[in-house]
C-alpha cells in the first residue's frame, strides 16, 4: 500500500540544474562581465576591429573541414545534431571556422583588406568539465583576415591579448609562442618526427599510435605521462623551419619585442587544431592559477579558407576564454568597480502618488533615463533603503503635494539637498545631474 510519504514524492515536481559543464551568471557576476564586455570593445575601438556574430550553429563538415577530423574538438567534444530536414550541425566548439565561412559567403574582402574582426560569445565543448574546463564557455576573438601575409599582424595579435590582460589587472603571466611552418618545411619536419616517434611506438598511448599516421604533429600535444616524457627528446620544428617562415617568424618576435613584450619559444607548441600554420601562442597565468588552463591561445591559419572553397587567405587570429579570466581575477582578488549607475530612483508618497509615479516612470523611460523604483513598498523610507542599496544617488521624489504643485523633488541621496523643481522640468534636470 502506498504510504504518505510514496504519494507526497509522487506529487512533488522534478526540479532541474544547469547541464553539467554549464553556468547560470548571476548579477553578483556581471561586474567581471561588464569589465570584461567593456574592456574587449574599448580595445576592439582602438585596434580597428568591427564586431562579427555568426550563428551558433553551422554545418558540422565545416570543424571537420578546418579544424580537423582528428582534433579533440571535433573528433570527441564536439556538440553534433541532426535536424528534422536531416542537416548534421554542430554547436560551434569554435569561432574561427565560422568567420571564415561569413567571410567568404559575403565576400568581406570587399570591404577592404584586412578586414579586423572581433567576436565575444558561448561556444561548446563536450569535454569532462573540472577547474576552467567547462562545456559552455564564452570566447573573446580578433582575427585579422587577408591582406598580405605580415608578421606585424600576428605580433598586434599578441599584444592584443596583453592588452586585454593589462586592463583587467591580471599581471604575471607568459606568453609562449612557436612557429609550426608552413606547406614547405612543415612535411619534412612531420617525417623527422614520425621517424622519431616510430623508434618509440610501444612506448606511445593508444591515441597518439593512432595520431602517427594521421596528425604526428599533435604527439607533442598529447597529456599523456609516457607520451610526455617521449616528446622531450623529440625533434625540435625551429630547426627545421624554411627560411620564410624563419623570417616570419624572427619579424613577429622583434615586432613583440619592439612593444616591450616579454615572450618564451616553447618549440613543443602546437594548438590542438589542424589549421595553424607558422606562428601559434598561448598565454597563462604564473603560479598557482596556472592551473586554470591557457588564458588565451591563437595563431596563424593561412591555408584555412581554401579548405572551405576560398582562395589561399593570409589570416592570424586568437581566442580568449571570459570565465578563465574571470577565474585568474577571483584567484588574485582582483575585483573591478562596478559601474557607477547612471540612473535615478523614482520613490512616491501615498496613493495617490503611487498612480502618478507609474506615469512618470512611463515618460523617464520614454526620454531614454534609467530608472529604479520600488513601487510596491508603501513606505518612502523603505523605498529609499533600495536606493541606498543599488547605489544611486538621485532620488526623484512624489507625494501628495507634488502633484497638487504639478512638481517633483529631486534629492540627492549623498548629500541629502533636495529641491522642488516642475515636472515639466524633469527631464532636463535629471539629464543635467547625470550627464553633466
Ligand atoms: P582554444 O581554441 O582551445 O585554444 O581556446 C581558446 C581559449 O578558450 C583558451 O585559451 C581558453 O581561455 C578558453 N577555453 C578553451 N577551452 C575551454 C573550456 N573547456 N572551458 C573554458 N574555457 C576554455
């Protein structure tokens, strides 16, 4: 016989989580979202990028065409559905496939090259979520698509990054950078080490057995402990770089230093995606928040467009992870000040008030002001207390006699002056107070 108790969970709705990997930003959050928001434009303004958005969806063989079959991203995280008309899609696990592909369909370099282009939204990973590994995540990209192959341009991507770090006062941290080459050398530095690894193949964790005929580049990439140790004794790409992609690479490094930034070769660098070619980076934070995982990471794709039906496409791009960054700034107690409110409080004084309050928080809104209220308290110390608590300074005040005067008070709530001034008024006074 059913109990009570059986009944009671029977009836007692199913409650719901976030999926796994994946975070609800709260409003305590979004001072490190509006710093970060506001820092990415601020630098997009100042280094000429215009933004992009592409849809969160695009056709799967689009990361299987350019990223690569054989990386992480595609081969196990990637997010794939197909849709009732039988189209295979993915949640884009990246953006840089997704803006050449823009780029291409509407024919951008039109508009003049490089076209600067600059990118902040969610993208999915169906990787095992732990500390700065989630399957959601929001990426900050500048990609500098076209003009001439320049190494000035994958040195401004750099210091775009450093930039970004600076102005969220992340310091401490190291930028490390390799070339991997290009359709050249690359091939020639690939068989030295399939050869290398070869000697070793028992030695290797089953992936990386696999990785040796299709992508022997990503053995250096690999986490795995035998794998690590083996991929200390492997042959180094720098030595084995042509002399255009020394050059290259030997501009990028001067143009780095030429600005002051700090940088490590680390010749095992190779990003887990197929289409870099030449110069790659990554970023981290020094000590502890380490840990975290690479702040940023990029590089240079100039063979990218052709495998999606463009012409050969000089391009240079990097992507920042916002909820790793936000995680350095949590670690090292660095808290950004909130933006000081650019809005009143609009705060009544009996019934009557209360129906024309209503009314004229119609008409701030119409004239473009921001207004808080709390309309439904009935006490107008209550109602100040909410003032007091969102930060606002400016109270805009109505009670019975305002409205028999066609006037409003404007307090202001750090000096506690006030004045009556009409409503007709108002506007204009309160634009003034804000702006002025
Ligand atoms: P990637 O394309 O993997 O180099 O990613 C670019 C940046 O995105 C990295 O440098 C990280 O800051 C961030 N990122 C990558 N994967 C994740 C993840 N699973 N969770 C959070 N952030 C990530």
């Amino acid at each position: 016989m059913a109990t009570e108790k059986d009944e009671k969970k029977k009836e007692s709705p199913r409650t719901f989580q976030a999926p796994k990997g994946m975070h609800d930003v709260l409003p305590a959050d979004q001072v490190y979202w509006d710093k970060i928001g506001d820092a990415v434009n601020e630098l997009a303004r100042a280094y000429g990028f215009g933004r992009i958005e592409t849809p969160v969806l695009e056709a799967a063989e689009l990361y299987n065409k350019t990223s690569g079959d054989e990386s992480d991203v595609v081969a196990k995280e990637m997010y794939t559905l197909r849709t009732k008309g039988g189209e295979t899609f993915a949640l884009r696990p990246e953006y840089t496939p997704g803006i050449a592909r823009a780029y291409l369909e509407h024919s951008l370099s039109r508009l003049g090259q490089p076209q600067k282009l600059f990118y902040v939204g969610p993208v999915f990973r169906h990787d095992r979520p732990q500390l700065g590994r989630y399957r959601e995540f929001n990426q900050i990209g500048f990609e500098t698509l076209a003009g001439p192959n320049d190494p000035i341009y994958d040195a401004e991507i750099i210091e775009i990054y450093v930039d970004l770090l600076r102005e969220l006062k992340i310091k401490d941290f190291t930028i490390k950078v390799n070339s991997i080459g290009c359709r050249v050398c690359r091939p020639i530095y690939r068989k030295q080490l399939t050869n290398y690894y070869k000697n070793h193949e028992e030695e290797l964790c089953e992936d990386c057995v696999r990785r040796l005929t299709t992508n022997p580049l990503r053995l250096l990439d690999c986490k795995e402990p035998s794998c690590v140790k083996l991929r200390e004794k492997a042959p180094n790409c720098l030595d084995k770089l042509c002399v255009t992609c020394t050059e290259h690479f030997k501009a990028v490094l001067e143009y780095l230093e030429e600005v002051g930034i700090t940088y490590e070769l680390d010749h095992r660098l190779v990003r887990g995606l197929d289409y870099y070619s030449r110069t790659v980076f990554e970023i981290y934070a020094n000590g502890k928040e380490a840990e975290i995982g690479a702040l940023a990471g990029g590089g240079r794709y100039d063979y990218l467009m052709e495998t999606i039906g463009g012409h050969l496409t000089p391009a240079v791009g990097g992507a920042s992870g916002v909820e790793r960054l936000i995680a350095v700034m949590k670690a090292r107690g660095i808290v950004p000040q909130a933006r000081p409110p650019k809005r009143v409080f609009l705060a009544h004084a009996g019934a009557l008030a209360k129906k024309k309050a209503f009314a004229l928080l119609a008409a701030l809104r119409a004239a473009g002001i921001t207004v808080s209220e709390s309309l439904a308290k009935e006490s107008l110390g209550a109602q100040l207390k909410v003032a007091d608590k969102e930060g606002i300074g400016i109270a805009v005040i109505l009670g019975q006699k305002e409205i028999y005067e066609e006037s409003v008070i404007i307090r202001d709530l750090r000096t506690g002056l006030q004045e009556a001034i009409p409503q007709a008024k108002l506007v204009d006074e309160i634009r003034k107070r804000l702006h002025g």
